[in-house]
C-alpha cells in the first residue's frame, strides 16, 4: 500500500493558525481524544477502514455531499 494518493485529505502547518481552535482542542485533548497521524498509525487494511468509517461519519455534516 506504497500509493499515497488514495486520500486526498491534507493540512498546510505551515499556514495554518491553530488560535481561534486551541480551546477546543485543549477540551478533546482533556476529554482523552487522541489526535494521531496515519503514519504513527500504520497504513494497513484495518486503519483504512477506520479512515473511512471516520470519513464517512464526518461527511454526514457536509451540505450537498450526497451519498458516501
């Protein structure tokens, strides 16, 4: 599973100001919401299924996605 293009998903840290997001970080993080990358998680058939179980819990909330 060497293809990095099957998920498009992507965050500019460079750019990307985390202030206006910080509280409610800190409150998830308090809460025990891990935040991982896929890398530290293993790209495996199991974690791809989770992705995209998450992926498509998450679409629900996207105006006009239509059916995932």
């Amino acid at each position: 599973m060497a293809d990095d293009d099957w998920c498009k998903l992507s965050l500019d840290l460079e750019s990307f100001d985390e202030t206006p997001f910080r509280a409610t970080l800190e409150g998830h993080l308090a809460a025990g919401l891990r935040f991982e990358d896929f890398t530290h998680l293993g790209d495996s058939n199991e974690n791809r299924r989770r992705l995209h179980e998450l992926n498509k819990a998450c679409s629900r909330d996207i105006p006009n996605r239509g059916e995932f």
